[in-house]
C-alpha cells in the first residue's frame, strides 16, 4: 500500500481516538464543552451518556481502520472509510454544521480516491 495512503489512513484513525477521548472522557469538561459547541454544563451533563456511545463507536472505526492496515486488507479499509464519510454526512446534516463534514468526511474522502487512482 502508498505511503502516503497509509499516512492518511493512520491520521484519519488518530481523528476518531481524539473523538473517542472528547465524547466519553471530557464531554462534561470545559475542552469537551468548548470542542462541541454545547449550550451548557448542565446539558453536557444530560447527554453524557449519548456521546459516551458515539465515543465508542468512533474507537471502532479507528480500530477497523487499524486493523485494515495491519491486516493490508485493502476491502476493509475501504469499507471504514464509506462508513466514516457517511457517518460525517449525516451528522453534518443531523446537526446543521457543515463544518462536521469537512472534519470527519473529506479526510475519509481523499484517503479513497488515493485508494481508487492508485
């Protein structure tokens, strides 16, 4: 595999590690407030344990992507990359901020037309 897909692909993975770490360990601390823009503590608070579990789920497409290079099995990168670019899709639609998009998709996005020109 290119380098510089593998280098893509180990960004993309450390991306989701940091969500993973925001969405369920510091979502109730000021840097988990601030990162997501939510309207207060107490709010965080409530929600704790929704983002805890989309937390999770960033941590298993990390792994799959991990575990895809590990593996040089090309199928399974590129099956956690469409899911990734999906999940930023709808959560920039979800969520009314584009800005979602341009963080979690088009990384995701240029990593598989490198996959697909190469």
């Amino acid at each position: 595999m290119n380098k510089i897909i593998s280098i893509l692909i180990i960004l993309i993975a450390i991306e989701h590690i940091c969500f993973l770490i925001l969405e369920m360990f510091l979502w109730t601390k000021p840097k988990g407030i601030k990162v997501f823009g939510l309207k207060s503590k107490s709010f965080a608070e409530d929600t704790k344990i929704l983002a805890a579990n989309q937390g999770l789920y960033n941590g298993f497409l990390a792994a799959g992507l991990i575990f895809g290079l590990l593996s040089k099995n090309e199928n399974t990168i590129i099956f956690f990359l469409i899911c990734i670019i999906t999940a930023g899709i709808y959560g920039a639609y979800s969520t009314k901020k584009i800005r979602l998009f341009y963080i979690q998709s088009v990384p995701s996005l240029l990593c598989l037309l490198f996959i697909c020109i190469k």
